[in-house]
C-alpha cells in the first residue's frame, strides 16, 4: 500500500463491478473492495479510507442500512460517503443525502466523472477538517494559556517525576530544586539579554514544566545501582550514564501517540543533552558547544549545582561558596561560558531564594485537553511497562478487553443502567493507570523468575496501595478530581474478591466498586493467557475455565456470565495481538 496516496473502500455484492471500479482507480488511490455491508465494517476495523463507495441495493444489509451504522460510531461518522446506484429518483436520493451521503453516482460510471468525484469530496473534508482546526485552535489560543491544560500536565508530570525520585530516594526534592533554579536561570538571561532571542521563542511555561521529566530514564535503571549506598564501579557508572537514553526513548514513545507533544519536545531535548559537556567530553552523544542545544547547557548548570549542595551516598552536601567555586573551574570546560557567568554574578540568589511550588487552577472543558491528559496518562501507563519485564505490553491489551466487556455490558439489563453513565473515553484512557502502583514494587520482585514468597507477596500486594495513593496525588493537584475516578477505583480494586479475601481492603460483593470487578476479570485473564516470569501461558479454554470456576468467589457472577456469553470475543483480541 503507498502512503502517499488516499485510501478509498468500494462495497458493492456485484464482483465485476467491484473489478470493474478496482481496476479504475488503482492508478491513483489505494483501493479496499468489500462484497458487504459485513465485510466493510471488518475492513474498518484495520483501516480508516478517505472516502467510501457504497452501493444502494445489497441483500441482507443495504446501503442505507450500511451509512445509517457508519453514521452512528463517532470512530467512522466523518468519513464522506457516496452511494453507487444503478438508478436514481428524487426520493431516494433525498432520503440518503439526509442519511449522510455527499453525492449519488449512477453505474455504469465513467472513470473521469468517479475521480473527479472522489477527488472533490476528499479535498472537500480536508478542507472542512482544515477548518474545524482551525476554529478550535482560535478558542485554544485562550485555552492554551489557560490553567486548565497545564494544570492537568503539570500535575501528570509532577506525579511521574516524584515516582522516579520514590526509587532514587537518595535525590529526594531534586527534581523540583532543579525547576526552580532553571526558572530563576532563564529569568536572570533573559534581564542580560544573553539567549534572549532564542528564549523568547519558548513556551517557557512549558519548557520549566517539562524539566521535570529530565531524569525520568533513572525509571529503567536497577534498583541495585540506582540506590546503591556507595561510589558507582565504572561498570556501573556507564549504566547509570544510559539513563539518559532510555528517558528520551521513553518520551519518544509517548510522541508516537500524540500530537499534542509540544512539551515532550522540551522534555526529550532536556533529558537528552543535560549531561553534555561543553568541551565534548560529556554523554551520551559527546556533543561540543553550540551542538550541546540551549536547553540542556542551562539544565547542565542546575543539575550540577543542585548536586553539589545536597549528600550523595558517597559525599557529603558541599556548601554553597565550594559549589560555586566548582562550578566556576567548569566554565568553559563543562559549562557555556556565557550562561555560567550569568549564574556566577547571581550566585546569591540560587543560595538565598526560598524554592516555591508552581500551582495552577482551571476547570476540564474541551477536546484539546482530553488529548493532553491522554497522552500524559499514557507516559505513566508505558512506564508501568518498562518496568513490568516480561509483563510489558500489559495495559494496551487490558484496554482491548474492556472495551469488549463494555460494550457487552451495554446490551445487559443489570449493568446497563451503570454503564451508560459513563463517559468512555475517559473509563478507558483511566484503565492506563490500574497498575500503576507497580512503580513503587522493587525489580526483584515484579521480574523475579518463580514464584514469590508470601512475604514477598504481601510486599508485592502494596502496589494497590501504592496506586491510590499516586492517583491520589494527582487529583490534589487538578480542580476537576473526577477525571480520575475511574482510575482510582482501578487501581484499588482489581484485586477485591467477591467473596471479601482479596486486597487491599477486603471488600465484599457489590460492595467492590464495579470498575475494579470488571478489572479484575480482564486482569486475570490476560496474566493466564499470557507468559509470566514464573510460568507460561495457557490457552483460551484454559483460562475461561479458570474464571468460570472463580465465579462467586473471586469474581462477580453476573459479570463471569457476561465474560463467558462473549469470550470467543475476548479469544480475538489475543489472537489479534
């Protein structure tokens, strides 16, 4: 298939006009053909055309019956849709023009005529798509710099930088000295004029903001070497020097899911460069100079200010007067001159100014700040899977089967009522963050190759605890608190029981909110259908067995009924995977 062309799908139950169409506009389009309304919902399910050709007269599902399901999921609605017809009349064409339909095409066609056809209503949406960008960009220019957006990140990011301190605990509070000093820096620079032009074309909110993640690859660093109470082996040191990568891979992967990711730009330049050195002799590229970006030649100075005024496991806290002697030894060696005798002339502000907490208020409102929190929710959910071994990948099938139970739900009268109150994109966008606890769980017990001790198990059960409590904190720290909801009640009751023998509080029946039983079903089943450091996988039937003998006992019974009505559902999604 080539990229650069439009994706356009033909449904007719006649194959040589299928042929006939396929072998008209190969030439310039890729080309999905479909016999049915049936085969084109599974062809939608793996692509997502610019323009849809649908024939009116199909047996079983015709086309009106076709664009009227096309119409109603938000996931196909917008794409344009024209009826192929061996005859029209006015009635007809006005009752699939109401449907949705952007044009009519009597067959047999001309090939010209259904190109330009095609060509115009695709220009047509892209213009129309084009505009509603804009429109929304026009009321984003205040939402952007509103509280709301950086209210919601800052309070993720803020989260994900203290989970990373929580492991290197022998830093403690450095992730926000350092925000500080970097503000204070950018601002003395900025009254120097040194750097002015090119600061000024900074979001600067967001580039202190996104600081926080400069240390977030110490995630994927091991325990034994990121808390080790003593000087690094060089062995070891050239580890510790690795999390520099994983952190930009990290915030490269969250790029890839979003394109509201103007601030993991600041983050990946930050993490990246800010132990290059401005003679070339830093890591990880060896970066000279000019070459080292601005970003990380000012994190560089804060960074190591900050950690020479604080102990480390193998010195004591310097005091400031030798910190700043240090520092100025550096200038032009480790540090940009120009910056460095910036700091050095305000040396005294960096000793003396009190850190202070950056807070924001807003209220959750559009479109733009759902993307936002998702891609945020989703770096915590990919960190979660960095560190779960043979684990990762964990939470993006999770997410598949619930969107499975939930729609199975929806069809069923006891859960129905519940279900439908919920807002679906955020019940799954939460589902990211139910083991988000893990974070907290040490390397040897969450990759630990066999079964755990029943010490190590009531360690390892913690994560529950752990997982409210992060969730906790960010909602401390966001005026809507009942974004995150949902993601509480994952995080704290997957592992109830129905019978009240699970954790963390022993909750009993309905008693257990209805998010963590349907977590725990899913949860249990893609651990058993999956490998495990401690053992294999086992196969579907295996595993559905399993659950249907923890019926009312483990699990709610209402909900293992509905899982066993629609389990060759869940069976696909682990063959798809």
């Amino acid at each position: 298939m080539n990229n650069d062309r439009e994706t356009v799908i033909m449904v007719d139950d006649d194959i040589v006009n299928l042929t006939v169409g396929k072998n008209a506009l190969s030439q310039k389009y890729n080309i999905f053909t479909a016999p049915s309304g049936e085969k084109l919902f599974m062809i939608l399910e793996r692509v997502t055309p610019a323009l849809i050709l649908l024939d009116v007269a199909m047996p079983v599902m015709d086309g009106y019956e076709v664009i009227k399901k096309l119409k109603a999921n938000a996931q196909t609605a917008h794409i344009p849709v024209i009826f192929l017809t061996a005859r029209i009349d006015p009635e007809s064409e006005v009752e699939g023009l109401n449907l949705g339909a952007v044009d009519y095409i009597t067959k047999p066609f001309s090939r010209e005529l259904l190109i330009k056809r095609i060509d115009l209503h695709i220009q047509f949406e892209k213009q129309k798509i084009e505009l509603l960008s804009y429109s929304r960009n026009l009321e984003g220019e205040v939402d952007h710099k509103t509280k709301t957006v950086l209210e919601l990140q800052n309070a993720i990011l803020k989260t994900v930088a203290e989970l990373v301190e929580c492991r290197d605990s022998i830093t403690g509070g450095h992730i926000e000295r350092t925000q500080h000093y970097l503000s204070l820096l950018v601002d003395f620079l900025l009254e120097h004029g040194s750097y002015s032009d090119m600061i000024s074309s900074w979001d600067i909110n967001l580039f202190i903001m996104s600081s926080q993640l400069h240390d977030v690859g110490k995630i994927s660093i091991k325990d034994d070497i990121l808390m080790k109470p003593g000087k690094l082996t060089d062995e070891e040191f050239n580890e510790m020097k690795n999390h520099t990568l994983y952190g930009v891979d990290i915030i490269r992967r969250i790029e890839e899911n979003t394109t509201e990711n103007e601030f993991l730009q600041y983050a990946e330049v930050l993490t990246g460069t800010h132990h290059e050195k401005w003679d070339g002799t830093g890591y990880p590229s060896g970066l000279k100079g000019d070459e080292i970006p601005l970003q990380g030649r000012l994190m560089a100075i804060v960074d190591v200010y900050d950690a020479l005024t604080n102990d480390r496991p193998y010195k004591k806290a310097f005091s400031h007067e030798e910190a700043i002697k240090i520092i100025k030894e550096g200038e032009g060696t480790h540090f940009d001159p120009l910056i460095c005798d910036v700091f050095l002339t305000h040396e005294e502000e960096f000793n003396t100014r009190e850190i202070k907490s950056i807070s924001h208020h807003g209220a959750f409102g559009n479109p733009e700040t759902v993307d936002k929190l998702r891609s945020t929710i989703k770096m915590v959910a990919n960190i979660v899977d960095l560190r779960g071994g043979a684990d990762k990948g964990h939470t993006a099938v999770i997410q598949s089967f619930l969107k499975v139970f939930l729609n199975a739900l929806l069809e069923n009268e006891d859960y129905k009522s519940e279900v439908i109150n919920w807002d679906v994109d955020l019940f799954l966008m939460s589902a990211n963050l139910h083991d988000v606890g893990k974070i907290a769980i040490h390397d040897s017990l969450i990759n630990k190759p066999a079964e755990l001790t029943p010490v190590e198990y009531e360690d390892f059960k913690t994560h529950a605890d752990f997982g409210v409590k992060i969730i906790r904190q960010i909602k401390e720290n966001v005026n809507n608190e009942g974004l995150l909801n949902h993601a509480e009640a994952f995080a704290g009751s997957h592992h109830e029981r129905w019978d009240g023998s699970g954790y963390p509080l022993g909750l009993k029946g309905e008693g257990i909110p209805l998010q963590g039983r349907i977590m725990a079903i899913v949860d249990v089943y893609e651990a058993l259908v999956n490998d495990r450091p401690h053992r294999g996988r086992i196969t579907h039937e295996e595993a559905a067995e399993l659950i249907k003998n923890g019926s009312g006992t483990q699990f709610d019974p209402g909900l293992v009924a509905v899982f066993l009505k629609h389990e060759k559902e869940f069976k696909a999604v682990i063959e798809q995977a």
